[in-house]
C-alpha cells in the first residue's frame, strides 16, 4: 500500500509527528491510542478556582470498559492506571450527558483534559483577584516537632511510675524518670536547687525564632474516702525566676477539679484522673517549671491520698518561620529561589497555615508539608497566564538554597510574591478540564460521560447498549 493509500483509509487519523508507519514520518495514530477502551460517568462537577482558574472538575463515579463493568478508580489500583491511560493530559475528551439540560451546554463536547486527580494547596499567599492582593506575613506550623534550634529540642515526657504519698495539702508532682529529654535539663531527685525537684529548666531562651512552649500535666489521684464524698483537688503549673530559680512564686496555670467517689476499689481506694494544659508561653534561659496538686482538707482524709501514674509534658509550638515576611522568592529566569525562612520550612516539612484572607476567597485548607516537587505548578497574580510546571526542585547549591526550576522563565515584573503553589493528587476521583464552569449553576446537578478521543470500535459500537444498560438497573 502506498503512502497515498494511507491517506485514503478513513481509519487513519494523520499525525505527521508520528513516524510509526512504514518510517515515512507520515504516521497516524497509534493502535494503543486508537482504541481506547473505557469511559468514565461523572456524578457531578464543580469549579476548580481559585486554585486553578476558568476550568471544571468532573467527578469520576464510575470507569466502564466495553462489556458494561464498572469500577470506581482508587488510589493504587488498576482502575487509577486505566483512567490515566485512557484521558491523558493533554488530550481530548468528549463530554455528554443525558440530562438535555441547558445550563451547563458549554461543558459539553470535546474538552482539553488539563488534570486527572484532586487538587491541593501546597503554598498560597493569595488574598484576592488583582495583582497587589497577597498577604505579606505568612505562618507554618511543625507537623512532625521536628525543628531543633542549636542542639536544643525542648520537647520531652517525664514520668512518675512509683505512687507518691501526699501528706500536705500543696505537694510537688513528683516524678522519677524522663523520655525524650536529650538535654537532660529536667531534674527528677533534689536537684541543683532545693527546692527544684522534679522540675524543667530551660537552657536558652524560647524567645528565639518566636518558639513559645506549653506543658500539658496528667495525674492520677488514689483516695481513700467514702463513696459518694465530693473532693476539691487542684493541679497548677508554677515557674522560678531566673534570679530565683528554688522559688516558684508565679502561677502559669491552674485549674479546679472536683471529682465523686462513686465506688471503691481494692483497698478501698478510689482511682480519678486531673489533667491541666497551659497556655503557650515564652521563657527566659534559666527559668524553671513544675507541677503542684492541692487538694482540700488533705489531713482530713484517710487513708492519705496518692498520686500514681503521673505525666509531664513539654510541647513547643515551633513556630519558626512563624512570621515569614515577603520577599518568599527571588526571580532568575526559570530558576525560582526560596527566602531562607521557606528553605527551613523545607527542610523540617512544616506546613503552612493558610491565611484567612486566602481562605476568603475560597483557597482549600492546607493538608501537605511545604515540600515542593517536580510536577507541581505555581501560578502568579491570580492570573492562568502566569501558571507554570515546576520541572526540578534543587536543594545542593553551594549555599544550600532551595531552588525551583520551572518550565518557562517568568516574565520580568511579575509580582512573584504573589503566588499559589498547588499539586493535582492522582486519586482518580476528578477529570479537570478546560473550560469554565458556568455561573449560575452552583447547586444545578449535572451528570454524563467523558469518552476519550478516540474510542475502540468494539467501545463506539456498544455505547449506547452499555448506557441503556447501565440505566436500566439503576446504576447510572
């Protein structure tokens, strides 16, 4: 058959960057994406701004191959890989729907697909539509407390396993082991000081990179009173000045408990838990901390009350770079490099909280660590135009930067402040294509059929049969 011949053949869809056939570089299609031999049934969709602007998410219910199965597209599975497979970005879907609706007529057709998975918020300083709408102060939160500042991590456990005896009715939270301590500034016997047992003391200043600690006290309480007798118990956390440190003069926080016997254990000892969480707070190098339990009438009570099973909690919040101010990056062309502050964020996974202002204007909550990666796309000024594909992340330059390289360069006098960072999740529960959701319709249901471009025969022929169906036993 000649090359003319190819032409003539009405199977023959031409693609002359295809050199597939005979190696003439005059190719068609090949048999693979001829015959694709799936389409999907969306439930409903949806628009994908602000995140991706002027494009629709249809929601995938259902793949179906050419005998009629169905199957939902999961995370990991067969269903997933098909789907991508059949509706590759880049290429054409053909959306139709039963319904005879008008209102959605404009996202009916053929569709550049754009996306296959659920979009995600990685990064976002976004407050509004023009160029000028960001926000200049950004927060992250630590996840994983993973950051450490000089060697120090001020988080720790301690822990009382042996029952202390309380014969007074204000008596130290004892306790006679400690996890998770690595700089060993908690003291469980009598101490450097007299009076601070069983207390932390802070080995620099929380002030540094604006990391305020709580402390979060649990304990349980032995008493030996009758059933049905109401207890006042308090537990309080108190600190030292640094001047002072054996005197702990200053209530962080308190809180008063009362708690019924209501039964009797062995011995005739009743088993109630306090608990105490303190407020975030900045401490100065040298200060310490500790718990105290008071409890009422105390000599009253016989037996004496014990403590069992007490907890000692330092959590910090972490929050470096809390308050990240812009400049986030710096512009080379294609190159695209993070502020010091975002390379931290980086490098310890901590996730951004996103701004009200953003979350004003619709931006999803952010559920990922700020870990850019190849794939993602960042999009500046709110504006489509200005979307781009990062290709690469580098983090071995000389200065240990964190570097963005990205498909195209950016225009000069782009507002790159100005920025939202997403990823599309490959979950397989959304097609996103391109076109723009009409307004109006929010709440207006729509269903239908995304077919790729180029369905199998066997596929063309069956359609309608496995629509009919599919209808037929309620499945569609």
């Amino acid at each position: 058959m000649s090359d003319q011949n190819y032409f003539l053949n009405n199977d023959i869809i031409e693609d002359f960057n295809d050199p597939t056939v005979d190696n003439s570089g005059y190719g068609a299609l090949s048999a693979a994406e001829k015959n694709q031999s799936y389409f999907a049934y969306f439930s409903a969709v949806g628009g994908t701004g602000p995140e991706i602007i002027d494009q629709t998410a249809y929601f995938i219910k259902y793949l179906i191959d050419v005998q009629g199965n169905i199957v939902t597209p999961q995370v990991n599975s067969t269903a997933l890989l098909n789907l991508n497979q059949n509706f590759e970005v880049g290429k054409i879907a053909n959306v139709t729907s039963l319904e005879g609706t008008t209102l959605f007529n404009t996202l009916l057709g053929s569709k550049i697909i754009t996306g296959v998975g659920k979009i995600e918020p990685i990064f976002v300083t976004q407050t509004g539509s023009s160029t000028q709408d960001f926000t200049s102060t950004i927060e992250f939160t630590d996840i994983n407390n993973s950051y450490v500042y000089d060697g120090y991590d001020f988080m720790f456990n301690a822990r009382n396993s042996v029952t202390q005896t309380l014969t007074a009715d204000l008596s130290l939270v004892t306790f006679n082991s400690s996890s998770f301590n690595p700089n060993n500034n908690f003291l469980t016997g009598s101490g450097l000081f007299s009076g601070a047992s069983s207390s932390y003391g802070f080995p620099v200043d929380t002030s540094t990179y604006s990391n305020p600690v709580k402390f979060i006290v649990t304990t349980d309480v032995i008493t030996g009173v009758a059933p049905n007798t109401w207890i006042n118990a308090m537990i309080r956390i108190v600190t030292s000045s640094v001047t002072a440190p054996n005197t702990f003069d200053y209530v962080l926080c308190s809180g008063v408990h009362q708690y019924l016997s209501t039964n009797t254990l062995s011995f005739g000892y009743h088993l109630s838990n306090l608990s105490l969480i303190s407020p975030y707070t900045t401490f100065t190098s040298g200060s310490r901390v500790r718990a105290e339990i008071i409890i009422d009438d105390i000599n009253l009570l016989s037996p004496a009350p014990r403590l069992s099973n007490s907890n000692f909690r330092l959590t910090p919040q972490y929050s470096n770079p809390a308050n990240t101010i812009s400049p986030y990056w710096y512009n080379n062309g294609n190159y695209l490099t993070a502020s010091q502050a975002l390379e931290n964020a980086y490098s310890f996974g901590f996730q951004q909280t996103l701004p009200t202002a953003s979350g004003a204007i619709y931006f999803s909550n952010i559920s990922f660590p700020f870990k850019p990666q190849a794939g993602d796309f960042i999009r500046f000024e709110y504006n489509p135009l200005k979307t781009f594909i990062i290709y690469e992340v580098i983090t071995d330059t000389p200065n240990h930067s964190l570097v963005l390289r990205l498909n195209k360069p950016v225009p000069n006098g782009t507002q790159i402040q100005n920025c939202a960072l997403y990823r599309i999740i490959p979950n397989g529960n959304y097609v996103i294509l391109d076109v723009p959701k009409p307004t109006g319709t929010t709440g207006q249901p729509l269903t239908g059929f995304l077919k790729p471009q180029y369905m199998s025969k066997e596929l063309e022929d069956n359609f309608t049969t496995i629509i009919q169906k599919l209808a037929a036993e309620g499945i569609i």
